[in-house]
C-alpha cells in the first residue's frame, strides 16, 4: 500500500473521484474546498476535509503541503482560482501540480503559471469511449503511445481449449500477451502450456496496427 500524501484543491466530481481512488491505494489524502456542504460529504471518506480558500496562501500554507507528494487542482467552475491554486501550490513548494483545464487557453495558463501537468478529464474520457465503440471486441483499451496501446480481449471462441505456445499470439499477430484476467485477479505469470479457459479475459500489448488486425 502506498503512503504518500496529496492535495485535492476543489471537489467537483473529478476531485472527488481522484481522492476515493488516492485514498482506496492507501495514499492520505487532503481535501479542500470552500463549500462547506462538499466538505462534510467526503469527510469520511478521505484522511482530511478542511474548509478553506484556496486562493488564500496563507490558508494553504497553515495546511502544512509543502512536503506533499501532489496536488490536483479539481476546481472546475472558477477559472481565477484554478490559476491561483496552481501558482499557491508550485509556491509553497509541492513537487508535482496537476490541474483540470475547461479548454486550450486555460490549460495554456496554467502550464505558463507552473502546472507540471494539465488534464481534460471529459475530453479525455470522450476520446477513450469513443476508441471503444470503434475498437472491435476489446473490453478496454489504453493508449501508451500514439503507435502502442495495452489492451482486454476476451478469449475468442476459436482458442478456447489452446495454450500459448500452441497460438503462438506473437508470431502470428505480433503482439505480446502480459497477462491473463481471472475476475478481479490478474495473473502475470500465466503458465503458456495451460490451456485457455472460457470465461478469462486476455491482456495484450503491440501497435495499434496489429492489435487491429487482431
């Protein structure tokens, strides 16, 4: 379990989505927001819900995250104090800033103000849902570079019954299998002369090309 610690400035839905998932992989998690009804929602969910300005330095400072491993900055309907959040933030010496942008010009001021990283939660979810609906039968997909994705097949009906090295999935279709799903468990050292089951679900790696094909 990991203990290291973040800030989510802002509860909006993506703050608080990212702080149960922060808080579910043993991370502590802070929680700041002006509104003091979202406060009390997540207090029990998060290590720390603290009601205060997060334009207000002096407020962020007396929260003690200078040592903080990151802090995301959730704050979705004030663009100023998204800006000064991120500045407050690099400020008092957080190591890693991530902020939600709402469009090109505000991610482009918040890289200009010191983001580390910028993100468009919605677009980025519209883009991966759209790549599902046009990618055939994978379960999911993930986009490591614009040539590589990982992605989750079901064992299709033809290789039921077929091990690995029978299939040989690499010389034939040039991916590489990384690992075989079993439900909720995630087995990376498959044995490749056991035949393949029914109902698990295959993780594969390769170019997109090829995973296509596929």
């Amino acid at each position: 379990m990991s203990n290291k610690e973040f800030v989510i400035f802002g509860l909006s839905k993506f703050g608080i989505s990212v702080a149960e998932h922060l808080e579910s992989e043993g991370c502590e998690v802070l929680a700041v927001d002006i509104n003091e009804e979202r406060i009390q929602e997540i207090r029990n969910i998060v290590t720390h819900a603290v009601r205060a300005d997060v334009t207000d330095k002096d407020a962020l400072e007396k929260l003690g995250i200078r040592n903080f491993d990151g802090a995301i900055v959730a704050v979705s309907d004030d663009l100023e104090a998204s800006i000064m959040a991120t500045i407050l933030a690099k400020e008092i010496g957080v190591r890693n800033v991530i902020a939600k942008a709402q469009n090109d010009m505000h991610a482009k001021v918040l890289r200009k103000v010191g983001a580390d990283d910028v993100i468009f939660p919605e677009k980025e979810m519209g883009a991966r849902t759209a790549r599902r609906l046009i990618s055939g039968n994978f379960m999911d997909l993930i986009e490591l570079s614009e040539d590589i994705s990982i992605v989750e097949m079901p064992v299709p009906e033809e290789w039921v019954g077929k091990n690995l090295q029978e299939l040989a999935i690499r010389e034939k279709y040039g991916v590489n299998m990384i690992a075989i799903k079993r439900g909720d468990k995630v087995d990376v050292s498959f044995d490749p002369a056991e035949p393949l089951e029914k109902d698990v679900v295959l993780v594969l790696m390769g170019e997109n090309e090829a995973l296509q094909k596929l």
